[in-house]
C-alpha cells in the first residue's frame, strides 16, 4: 500500500555530493523531509525523496554546500503527461474501458447445466421461444418467470435455478430419476404366442397360456406356439369355462437366417493436390462477416478452425475469429482388388453377425461365399442359428362361441 501511495504521489531519485552530505541528511529529517533506500559510494549518496520534499531542499542545499542531481523519476505525475502526448494509445485506452462497460449491460453466453433426458437443442428452441437469447440486455431478463416457464414446459424438471454472473447466464435443472408414467390404454388380456420363422423347436418353457407345440416339431411362421385360452376343468374332467390370459414362454427355434452384401467393382476417392487457400471471418453472435472471395476451386473440401480471443473469453463475449481452408482434390476412380474386396465385404458380415450376438442368436452353422456378379463383388451367407421367437398375437374373441372369463 505504501508503494502504491509513492507512486501516486510521484518521487525522484537523486544524487547528492559535496561538502557535507551528512549535514544534509540530517537537516532533512529535522524539516520533516522522508527519505529512503539510501546508498553510500564514497563520498556521493544516492536517496529516494517525494516531490514535496524535494521542493523544500533549496535552503539545506545552500546551508549545506551540496550539490543534489536528479537521477530518475517515478510515479503517476511523471507516467500521465507521457501518456497524454500518446492521441492513439489514450484513444484505444478510453474505447477498451467503454466498451467494457456497454458490453457488461448484455448476457453473451449461456450455459446448461444438468439436463440429460432434455436435449441441448430441444432447450435452445425453448429459450428462443421465450426470447432469452445471446446479446440480450440483462435488464430484459426476467429470471422468476424463467424458471416457473421451465418448470412448466418441462415437467421432468424437478428444481431449476437461473442466475446471472458477469455477461454469463447460467441455468442449472435436476431432472426427474423416475420414470415419467404416460397414460395408457388399458389392454385387455388374452393374446397367443406365434412363430415368427419356420424352424424347429429346439426348447419350450410355459409360464402361462396352453403348450400347441413339443420339442423336435417343426412349425411354419405364424404357427400359434402358446395359446392364451386356458380350460377349467370340472372334477369330471369336462370344462367348466375357459380364461384369457396373455401367453407367455420361452421358446428356443433352431432355423435358418441369410445374408448378402454387395460392393461394387469401382470406387471413387480424394485425392488432393496440394493447393490450399484461405478465407477469413469474424464472428459475433450469430451474425457472421467473411472475406469476399469467389468459388476457390472446382471441387473442394474445407476444414474450419474458430477461436475466440483470450478478453472476450474472460467476459464471456460472443466473438471469435476464424478461418475457412479450402483444400482442392480430385475425384478419382479406383478398382477394388481381391483382398480389399474381401476385407470391406468382411467388415459387413462381422456388423451382421455382432447384431445377431446382441439379440442373443447362437450360430450353429454357417457357410458364407464370396464371388462375382455383373460389375459387383457379392458375400453370401447361410446360417443355421437357434434364437428365441414368440411374438404376442390379440385373440379374437368374437370367434368363440364357449363360455368366457378374463382373468
């Protein structure tokens, strides 16, 4: 603080010599003058003393037969009229300071935090359709209503919170961990399981419903396996009624599934050529100034790399600079050779087989080829698999005519 202090007020370095340094220094704390990091060499002194001090020495010189030399000087009455002379730094000085102060009246960032079922997008849309945006003033922002319009619109939002830091809008929301229970219609019960392949029956577990099926027989697709009308007997054994009920089981059928791809003899790729050219823009919000330039290429891609400048990303503003960098290529015509035919026509049989693994298919056997057709290179397969089937089919009960319950 005190350094801060000496350096508002100004203070000089000086030189003193002559016949009675001593003498001097001592005058100078009589007269209340301060003085400080003095350094002997020889006969000469070397002193800090402020500007009113320094004012005061003419009598102590004379008094003393000094001779005092000022060596630097220091502090903000020496730094400002510098300063003054400099139009253009002053200039840009002054701008920097207003336009840090206007820029501080707008929100020029929002982040979110908390929102996982909610996507980013869907609450942009949501901010849009309430005009909170990038660029608005704070003094539009209604931060109560904000949260209660959140709340509302989303009814997984448990606990939202809106608040402003600097030029940065921060909404933070818990979402619901429970799932959101939707009405719906209430089905009735009494449904058949059926087949959804031919094949054969390699397994069958009923949990509810009538067994159609046993294991080793084999069944056409949409063959009913489990039927969901279920007798009660009398003690006689005669049936009394029938219930509905959804039928349910686990059936394993062993059957065949095939596969086949395709891959064209002819290829196209990129290949570049090495010219390059650049275009640059500035970007603040959504509004966007590029360079003018005319189509920089006949065929081209480009590749875009934005950054925003160290200021504005400490007051959270909105602009960045960028550039565009066209890169020319050519279209050019490859032909797939045996072994690169095999390899990317493998890739797509391994992506069929890992979807079968998913569903819990087991593969029993399998015989895949690889040949020509027309100007194509063509994978076929034929697998033997065992997978579990039964596909919950509605009976219609309008074609019964035996007395009927649900269960």
């Amino acid at each position: 603080m005190i350094r801060l202090l000496k350096y508002i007020r100004g203070y000089l370095r000086i030189r003193v010599s002559g016949f009675s340094p001593e003498r001097f220094m001592n005058l100078c704390s009589n007269k209340g003058i301060l003085l400080s990091n003095i350094v002997r060499e020889g006969d000469v002194y070397y002193m800090n003393i402020n500007l009113k001090g320094f004012w005061a020495l003419r009598p102590i010189v004379r008094k003393t037969g000094t001779r005092v030399v000022v060596l630097e000087r220091y502090g903000l009455p020496f730094f400002l009229p510098k300063l003054l002379k400099r139009k253009i730094f002053v200039g840009g000085l002054v701008f920097t300071v207003a336009f840090w102060m206007w820029s501080s009246l707008f929100i020029w960032n929002i982040e979110i935090y908390g929102n996982y079922r909610i996507t980013g997008d869907m609450f942009e849309t949501f901010l849009q359709e309430n005009s909170v945006t990038v660029g608005m003033k704070k003094s539009e922002l209604d931060i109560e209503t904000l949260e209660k319009e959140m709340r509302r619109r989303f009814p997984e939002i448990t606990w939202a919170s809106a608040k402003l830091e600097g030029t940065k809008l921060l909404i933070d929301i818990k979402e619901n961990d429970a799932p959101i229970l939707t009405e719906q219609e209430k089905k009735e019960p009494g449904s058949n399981l059926v087949s959804e392949y031919d094949g054969t029956i390699v397994s069958i577990i009923v949990r509810r419903g009538v067994p159609k099926v046993a294991v080793g027989e084999t069944v056409e697709k949409g063959a009913v396996l489990v039927e969901g009308l279920v007798p009660v007997f009398n003690e006689d054994a005669t049936v009394r009624e029938y219930i509905y009920v959804d039928a349910d089981a686990d059936i394993i059928l062993e059957h065949n599934r095939s596969f086949s791809a395709r891959l064209p003899f002819d290829h196209i790729e990129k290949e570049y050529t090495g010219r390059e050219k650049k275009k640059y823009y500035l970007r603040f919000g959504d509004a966007e100034w590029k360079m003018p330039q005319e189509r920089p290429f006949l065929v081209y891609d480009s590749v875009i790399r934005e950054s925003r400048p160290l200021l504005f990303e400490k007051l959270s503003i909105s602009i960045y600079t960028g550039s565009y960098t066209h890169r020319e290529y050519m279209n050019v015509e490859y032909e797939y050779s045996l072994d690169e035919a095999r390899e990317q026509l493998n890739e797509k049989l391994i992506t069929f087989l890992a979807s079968l693994e998913e569903k819990g298919v087991q593969i029993i056997e399998k015989d895949v080829k690889i040949d020509t057709n027309g100007n194509s290179w063509v994978i076929s397969g034929q697998f033997v698999v065992r997978e579990a089937v039964g596909e919950n089919i509605a009976i219609d009960k309008t074609d019964s005519g035996e007395t009927i319950t649900d269960e």
